[in-house]
C-alpha cells in the first residue's frame, strides 16, 4: 500500500519536517507499506483561478502527477504543516484549493446542498508544528490547522484517522516528541494496512454530511 508524505514548510529539517521524518522511520518498520515523501514547494502550483478550476495548466507537470497520484495510487496521505497566522502556508492553502476538482463532486449535492466529497480511498493523517504551547492549542483547538485540515479532509470525503501537534519550537531536537511521531507513524501504517476506519474523535466530532 502506498502511502504519500507531503513535507509544506518552507523551513527544511525545522520542526514539522522532522516531525514527519520521524513519522515516516515509523510507517517503515510496517510491512506492506511503502511511503514516498515530497517537499510541497518543490511542486509548481499556479493560484487557484475559474481557468484552472477544473484541471492543471501548461506549465504544471509535477501538479498533474500529484493530483493523479492522490486520486488513483495511494491509500494513505499525510501532511506536515506549520502553523503560519491561524493557519497554513500559503503555498498549502493554494495546494488546497486547486485539487478542489479531485475532491469535490460539484455535479452532486447532499442533503445540506454541499457538493459531495470524492476521496473515498485516502487515510489521512496531519502533523502540525505551532509556537502557541500544547495546553493553549488543546483550548483553541479551533483555530489551529489539525482541527481544520481533519474538518476539511472530511467534506472531501477522506477518512481522518488523527492528527498530532507540537507546540515546541525546537521541535526538531525533541526526542521525546520525535518518538512519539514514530509511534504514531507505526501505528497510523497499521491502521491504513488493515483498512481500520477512522479516530474515535473525528467519528463524534467531525461527522461529515452524508449523502441522501
Ligand atoms: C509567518 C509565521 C506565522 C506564524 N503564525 C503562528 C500562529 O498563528 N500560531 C502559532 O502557534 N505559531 C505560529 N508561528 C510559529 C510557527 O508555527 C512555529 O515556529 C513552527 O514550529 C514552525 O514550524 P516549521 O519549523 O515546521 O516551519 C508562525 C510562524 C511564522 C513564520
């Protein structure tokens, strides 16, 4: 089974990369599992237009392998992100907005009249680094990107199996948040392997509109 590792800080080897190093040391102690880890910045995305809305441009070789990679090859994708005001990078945020064609069925709606969410196969999993500490990122849990990404991924129809933050900002010498990055990733590969279904927490929380 292939699982893809999307590294979208700008800031190699810093904190959330290493978070999703060390992730990836534990999906490869899993056999059966293979991983692929890109660098979101090494990918040309053009901003997000009605043009483009409905495929990739000229000019954007590498975007079209990766979109058609999420949508027919791999079971399993995590994202590693810092958290920039509020939010994601903007090179994240546009990578969002333009795979919305891969995601979203805009033909269909549901019984909220929301298009309906295409990426049935994937297991996602989200590694976030902040500088907010983790009991204040546990309090506003709402205004940080695990809890976005999760709600986001769900509406796209994928299943959310967690999600994981580090509020220290020299994250990448922590080995005691390091490790737990590598039992996640070992574990996370295991559910993906075994085709287990999604965190209790997204079950209760993050119910994504059915389809009628
Ligand atoms: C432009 C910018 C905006 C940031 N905004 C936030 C923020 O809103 N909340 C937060 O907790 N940390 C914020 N931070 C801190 C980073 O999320 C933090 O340093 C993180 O560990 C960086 O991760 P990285 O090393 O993977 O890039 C911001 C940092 C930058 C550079």
């Amino acid at each position: 089974m292939k699982i893809l590792a999307i590294s979208c800080s700008p800031s190699r080897g810093r904190n959330s990369d290493t978070m999703l190093d060390s992730f990836i040391l534990g999906m490869r102690e899993v056999s059966g599992i293979e991983v692929e880890k890109i660098y979101l910045e090494d990918v040309h995305i053009n901003s997000y237009r009605f043009e483009n809305s409905k495929d990739p441009e000229e000019g954007e070789k590498d975007f079209k392998k990766l979109v058609s990679k999420i949508a027919n090859d791999i079971s399993g994708l995590v994202i590693a992100t810092p958290t920039y005001n509020f939010s994601v990078p903007a090179h994240l945020k546009n990578f969002i907005d333009r795979i919305r064609f891969i995601a979203l069925d805009l033909t269909q709606r549901n019984k909220f009249g929301q298009p309906v969410g295409k990426l049935h196969n994937l297991k996602t999993y989200f590694l976030v680094s902040g500088g907010t500490p983790n009991w204040a990122e546990h309090i506003l849990f709402f205004a940080f990107p695990a809890f976005w990404l999760r709600a986001l991924f769900l509406y796209f129809g994928a299943k959310v199996m967690g999600a994981f933050y580090s509020g220290d900002i020299r994250t990448f010498e922590n080995k005691k948040i390091l490790d737990k990055c590598f039992k996640k990733g070992k574990k996370y590969a295991i559910r993906v392997l075994k085709g287990n279904s999604q965190g209790m927490l997204e079950n209760i929380f993050f119910r994504p509109p059915t389809r009628d």
